[in-house]
C-alpha cells in the first residue's frame, strides 16, 4: 500500500498517450501510456537508457515527443503554451545546473525577476524558501563554487519553487552527494513534499531511494513501462523476469 491514498483517475496532472521518442536510429521512448497523479510523489525508475530523463523532460515540454500526446491538466503541452505553462513546474536538473556566474540568491529569483515581481515580494519569498530548504542566509550571497553539494542542491530546490509551482520535478538531484549529505537531504525533500503536497515526478537509479520517496513506482527497460506501482507490489510480485533480477541486483540497498 502507498503511504497516502491514491486520488482517482480524474486527478491526473499528467496523462501521457501513445508517446514515443527516437534519437536518429535510437529508441528513448516507446508508445508510453501514463498517468500520474495529483499530490503525490512519483518515481520513475529503471537502468541507464532506459527513458527516465527522457520522460520528465517532456512533461516540461523540453522536448516534444515523436508521436502521441502528453496533457497537463487536460491541457495539451505544446510549443505555443510550454512557456506559460512552465511557470507552473518546477524543475531540478541532475547536479542542481545552477548558473556559476549568478550568486545563490540570484539563482533563485531568476524567474521571478524574469516576471518582474517587486523587491518585496523576491525578499519575502526567499526568505520562506531559506527556511524550508534550511539554507543560511548568509549563503545567499555566495557563488555556486563556494557552496557545498548540499548547499547546491538545496539553492536548485529553491528555484524550482520560486513561484509556488503546482508540479515539482527532479532529474536524479541527490546522485551526485555524499551517503551522509544524501541521507539528511533524503529526509528533508520527503518533509518538503509531504508538507507542501504538491505533484512531484523524481528520477532515480536507487530502488531504495525510490522506496523513500514514492507513492507510485514507474521502472522503465529499454522505453517501455514495465511495472507501476508501489515498492511492496515490486517486491511481491514483480512482472517479470526483468523486474526480478533488477529488485535481486539492489537487494542489499533496500530498506
């Protein structure tokens, strides 16, 4: 069972149709059938190639998909509307990708200068942010080189909820980490996402950390979906002989 009940099928943020991606001859994604689910957390996970990045970024409409449809509240997600649309998802990208040449504090309030919001209101926000990501004050003003990878990911985090978007999404943000900073910051994003009940959608290799943080389990081979659900579910009675040697292969990381 999930740690929170599962909304009906009408609350789908994101419902992914026949979806697929190539790269020249390569298949990233391969007619792709997907919900997910409004406040809750989503983890897609499965090996390297196997369309997790490729995934979330098209429902940031980063890239467009080849053939199908990816809705956003039962929006079409388009070139035409992937802009205003993007106000309302935030994003981390692997390794934070924060900008080297802005400070901490001028990383977060990119957007929201971008959008002209006033002194007050930047102030105000960041201060909250600052609070809910632990991050010091006095590291607003320091460069990304002089921050830790911790401190990093949290400035990352922070961006992404600038402007209190409906939708977070996270490409791998703790991989790069330390066991020890990963472990704290492990606790800290599920506190953040179960307090702020929003939609996330998280990439990662890490059957446990999926385990962590997941409502919902997405493993993906090779394009294709091959299990969704929870990690009891995968554990219990996994799909096939593929899902099997995955789970026996991270055995020891599971909690």
């Amino acid at each position: 069972m999930s740690r929170r009940e599962i909304p009906p099928a009408d609350a789908a943020v994101f419902e992914l149709a026949g979806v697929t991606r190539h790269y020249g001859e390569s298949v990233a994604l391969a007619r792709i059938d997907l919900s997910i689910e409004k406040a809750c957390t989503t983890v897609l996970i499965g090996p390297s190639g196997s369309g997790k990045s490729t995934l979330l970024r098209l429902l940031v409409r980063l890239i467009a998909p080849d053939t199908g449809t990816v809705l956003f509240e039962n929006q079409l997600l388009t070139n035409d509307n992937a802009g205003y649309l993007r106000q309302r998802i935030g994003f981390v990208v692997q390794e934070g990708g924060l900008f080297p040449h802005l400070n901490a504090h001028d990383n977060v309030v990119l957007m929201a200068r971008y959008l002209r919001w006033n002194t007050s209101r930047i102030a105000a926000r960041v201060g909250e942010l600052a609070e809910l990501t632990h991050f010091p004050a006095d590291g607003l003003r320091r460069f990304p080189v002089e921050l830790s990878g911790g401190q990093r990911q949290r400035v990352s985090l922070m961006r992404a909820l600038m402007l209190d978007p409906d939708v977070l999404l996270l490409d791998e943000p703790l991989g790069a980490l330390d066991p020890m900073i990963r472990f704290d910051l492990q606790n800290e994003l599920r506190d953040i996402f179960q307090g702020l009940k929003k939609t996330v959608v998280m990439v990662t290799h890490d059957l446990s950390e999926a385990g962590f943080f997941a409502d919902t389990i997405v493993l993906l081979r090779e394009g294709r979906i091959v299990q969704r659900g929870s990690l009891t579910e995968l554990l219990r009675a996994p799909a096939d002989a593929f899902v099997e040697q995955f789970i026996r292969a991270q055995r020891s990381s599971i909690v």
